[in-house]
C-alpha cells in the first residue's frame, strides 16, 4: 500500500468520524474495519521495515581497517612438498622443514631459511645419514644453530652451529624422546635487560640495575614464587607467575599488580606486546588483547590458536589448529605462514 492511499483511509477516517466520541454506528462498522485493518497492515509492515533496517545495520561488519589484520605469505621453497613445520628466532630469521613422506617409500624432505620474515626462502642441506622414515622434527635455537631429528627406526637428534653447512649426531645417551640437551640449549632466555628474578621457596624477588648491571637493587613487594620475566618489543618489563596467573608490571619504583586479571592459566600463555599490551589466553574467550584492563579478541582463526610464546625480540608466534603458524606484534598485521 502506498503512503498517498494510507494517507486518504486516514483522511475519509477522520472526516466521517471527526467530533464525536460515540461508537462507530453498527452500519458502517465494516468500512471501519477494513480501514483499520489497512491502517494495522500498514503500521505492522513499517515496523517490522525498521526491524530489518536495524538487524542490517547490527550485522553491519565494521569498515575494514587501513592494513589486514591477518596477511598470507607463501613459503616458496624450490622443490618443497608435503607437510611444513616453520620455526623463527625473531621476527625476521627462521627455519622451515618439508617433510613428505609415502609408505613404502620413505620421505623426502626439504629444508629452507629465510632473513626476510619470510619473503624470500633459501635452501639448507640436511645431515646425509638423515633417516629417510619416520617424522621428522625441527627445534630450532638461533639464526645459525638448530636441531632436526627423527623418531624411526630409532630416535636420533643431529646439530649443527653454522647454519647447517656441518651436522654432528648428537650422542644416543643424551637422546630420550625429546632430549633434555635439546630442551637446555633451546632455552635461550629474554636478551640482556635492566632486570632480575631471583625465585625462592615461597616468593620471587626483583631487582634492577640503573646501571647496566654494576649494580642491582631488590624492589618491594616480592612477588609469588614461579615468576618469569618477559619483556616487550618496546622493552618494558613484565613478572608473570601461574596457578593462580598473576601479572606483574615492572618499574624502578617496584612491581605493580594487575588486578582482577580474566586469566587462570600458565604464564606461557601470556606475552607482552609493547605499549602496555598482553596477548593472553582466556578461557572461554580465546586469544586476544589485554589493554587498560578491556579484553579484545583477535580475529578468526586467531581468536583459537594456541600462543606458542615470545621471541627474544618481543614478536608473538601463534599456531593454529591446523599447525599453521602466525606471527605478529599486536599492532601490525599478523602474517600467517602458510604452504606453496
């Protein structure tokens, strides 16, 4: 119904009935009725109009932002097959291994390195008595050292310090599903910063050095036992103990807590991100960004994936569900690693 009929029903309505407030007469009750049933049909029809104008606009996703926050890049590696483990030590220096294995065939693997954040991937020589069987693993340590391994027909572990130009097999005594050698060497630790943890029976103390180091100051309070330190891209310092998670902001006046803290898991699943920022772990909600105390969800697939840790440069690895892995900052465009 157009508005100029509503509009007419309404005028004849109100000419035939204007000043009076008796009932309608018994006579004209069916001209009445239809009148008014337009009149309901119409209103209901502009209503449920600005229902669906509002659902729309509810549903509405928000402007796209400037950058993507998830960008592709390819793992371009000449000859590569099968399935991909990518490894990085920061930011820009990584490791990736292909490994494509058929039974009755064994596996042919291909290894690759890269200085770009992975725009361009160069290739690296495996060891030569590398079993063709069995999965392989990669666990990587810096920008020249790495371990690769395989589990059949026996577990065995070889290292190489230079980037994999020389290999040496490490010693089967050191080698138990995954070696403690491997698990020690691998630590690796935040770089050199202003701060100390000294862990004891029941509290953790911190200190701090104005001084590079000469000298060291312990701060108060002392907090909870089991305490690690992270420090972000941006260099500020952050204590981080679990069960129960409790989050600590470093200054040189002393540790400040974070309060009611939406977090109950271990401090592997939180890292800093630089400008008070965290990337946590909370459960329920996923992974996400913990600012000023509001919590952000990161994007699908993100909002699922298992946060694997900080890098010594503050750059935050996430892999996905499928094993893919994702790194970022919190601020720029996370980049997912994905195959050719």
């Amino acid at each position: 119904m157009s508005e100029q009929t509503v509009e007419d029903e309404f005028a004849r309505f109100a000419q035939d009935w204007a000043g009076t407030f008796r009932p309608v007469p018994v006579e004209a009750m069916g001209t009445w009725r239809r009148a008014r049933r337009r009149g309901l049909l119409w209103l209901g029809g502009l209503g449920a109009a600005i229902v669906a104008a509002l659902a729309v606009n509810a549903l509405q996703p928000a402007a796209a932002p400037e950058h993507p926050p998830i960008a592709d890049r390819v793992v371009r590696l000449e000859g590569a097959r099968g399935t991909m483990a990518v490894r990085f030590v920061d930011r820009d220096h990584g490791w990736v291994l292909f490994d494509d294995c058929n039974l009755g065939t064994g596996c042919t693997r291909t290894m690759g390195r890269t200085t770009d954040a992975g725009l361009t991937w160069t290739p690296v020589a495996l060891p030569p008595d590398l079993p063709t069987v069995g999965h392989a693993g990669l666990l990587v340590q810096g920008q020249n050292s790495f371990l690769i391994g395989t589990s059949d027909p026996y577990i065995a572990w070889w290292s190489t310090e230079d980037g994999g130009r020389t290999y040496r097999q490490l010693p089967p005594e050191t080698v138990a599903g995954v070696p403690d050698v491997a698990v020690e060497r691998l630590g690796g630790g935040p770089p050199r910063t202003p701060w100390r943890l000294t862990p004891g029976n029941l509290e953790t103390t911190v200190a701090y050095s104005p001084d590079g180091g000469a000298t060291w100051r312990d701060l108060q309070p002392r907090i909870g036992p089991g305490a690690v330190l992270r420090i972000g891209p941006d260099g500020e310092a952050w204590a981080i103990a679990g069960q129960p998670t409790r989050v600590w902001r470093l200054t040189p006046d002393g540790p400040a807590a974070l309060e009611d803290l939406p977090i109950t898991v271990d401090a592997g699943t939180i890292s800093p991100i630089g400008d008070g920022g965290l990337i946590v772990l909370v459960p329920g909600k996923g992974i996400g960004v913990l600012r000023a105390g509001a919590f952000t969800p990161l994007p699908a697939p993100l909002t699922d994936a298992m946060l694997v840790g900080p890098l010594d440069d503050g750059t935050v690895v996430l892999m996905t569900g499928d094993g893919t892995v994702v790194a970022g900052n919190g601020r720029e465009p996370w980049v997912r690693y994905v195959r050719p």
